[in-house]
C-alpha cells in the first residue's frame, strides 16, 4: 500500500520541520553571535541550576499531561495563544536571567505543552491514552538536526528509537498505575532521556537571554522563538504519527528517508 499524494505531501512538510536546523542556529541568527560564544557568559555552575530546573519543569509537564490531557479531538489549533503566553514569562526570564529560571521554565514547559496538546489533537490524536500523552512529552526531546548528527539518517527517527523502550515502559506502568509515584524507575528513566536533549535546548535559550544587551525585551523574542520550535517539532511529529495510523509505519519511515 503506497501513500497518497496528499499523504505524501503532507510527510513531504513533516520533514521539513523536524530535519530543519535546531534551535541554536534560530537563536544565533536572532542575537548575532554563537551560542558557543554565548555559554561563555553564563555564571559559574550554571549547568546544575539548568539541568534541575529542566527535571522540574518535565516533571510538573508530566503531571500536567496525566491530569488535564484528555480531550476529544479537535480539528483546529491555537499556537498563536500559546506563543502569547510563554512570551510574557519570556519578558520575565530576561529581566532576571538564570535567577528566574526555576520559576520561568516550569511554567513556559508546561504552556507549551498545552500547544503540543492542541496540534496533537488537530491531527487526530486521542489524548486520554497515555501513549498520545506520552507523545507529547517526547517532542520535547526534538530538537532538530545537529551539526553533530550523521547526515545519513533522520535526527528524528533515530531519538524516536532511542525513546522507544523508555516510552513503552512509561505508558505500561501509567496504565496499571495510574498518577505517577515520585521515583518510579519506569518514568525516571523516561524523563532522564528527556533531560538529557531539552537540556541541551533550555541551555541554548539561557545561554541567549544571557546576553547583556538581550534584557526583557530580548527574553520575550527568545521565548517566542522556543515555542515556535517545539510548534514546529509538534506538527511535524504528529502528521508523522497519524500516517502511522493509517499506513503500515515501517513504510511511513521508508518513505520519509526517501524523501
């Protein structure tokens, strides 16, 4: 069974948005100089105020996926709400940079994961099953291509295939256990994954607003841009995910390797 045109279109776009540059090359084009050069300015022992305040805020976005994602399906989305949103935390974090971290970023995570909710609807998902809820939680692992990623291969099925185990041991346990026990190994293993790529995404937006010139109204622009990349790792996830519904999903990958 081959897709349809319109099918093949639409994994045609999907494509487009998950094998795009990642987020640090979005950012350096809108503050001017690398994100390298832009590390150097962070505070000595940044990375631990980075990596526990990205537990947390994909911990609270667990949460919040077990308890309010469970709408019918939708055929429409409202990104542009959401951008709103997560720009007024972003004017926040710029003011107070890695000082406001710990409170910005729960927050914006867990807006965020309001739109991945609302694209994954549109695109036929449905959200009471704790694999779609998972699902959701995973875009937060894309990233889009790396200059580090082997060209050969999709960036985006290669983390799709990293997750798989850890994903298909969270929806097990969700489904016996219900609300989620602090320490479960199922899902500490599924949110380390987690950690360990939208770290690398959150340092890269810290990194940013820790450009002195960036302030309030940089933090806002920078906010603004993480959401659209992970709107944009959403939709194209999820147009994935419903041809897989549709066609047998080793013929889903074969063709979007073939595009």
């Amino acid at each position: 069974m081959n897709l349809s045109y319109e099918d093949q279109e639409a994994l045609r776009y999907a494509k487009a948005l998950l094998e795009n540059p990642g987020l640090a090359a979005k950012i350096t084009g809108l503050i001017g100089m690398s994100i390298e050069k832009a590390l150097k300015l962070l505070p000595e022992k940044w990375a631990k105020v980075v990596n526990d305040a990205t537990r947390k805020s994909l911990e609270t976005a667990l949460q919040a996926a077990l308890l309010t994602l469970d709408d019918k399906p939708q055929p429409n989305s409202w990104e542009f709400l959401h951008k709103l949103a997560v720009a007024a935390t972003g004017a926040g974090g710029g003011a107070f940079g890695l000082l406001g971290l710990p409170v910005e970023l729960p927050l914006s995570t867990t807006i965020m994961l309001r739109s991945i909710a609302d694209i994954a609807r549109s695109e036929g998902e449905r959200l009471r099953t704790p694999g779609a809820k998972l699902a959701c939680l995973e875009v937060f692992a894309l990233g889009g291509r790396r200059t580090s990623d082997d060209a050969s291969e999709s960036a985006y099925f290669l983390i799709r295939g990293a997750l798989a185990k850890s994903v298909s041991e969270a929806a097990v346990y969700i489904t016996e256990r219900g609300l989620v026990e602090e320490g479960a190994p199922a899902i500490v293993r599924f949110i380390t994954q987690l950690v360990t790529r939208f770290g690398v995404n959150v340092s890269e937006k810290v990194a940013a607003q820790a450009v002195p010139v960036i302030g309030a109204a940089g933090g806002l622009a920078i906010n603004v841009l993480f959401i659209d990349h992970f709107q944009e790792m959403a939709r194209g996830h999820f147009i994935v995910r419903r041809l897989e519904r549709t066609y047998d999903p080793q013929l889903v990958q074969a063709e979007y390797e073939r595009l």
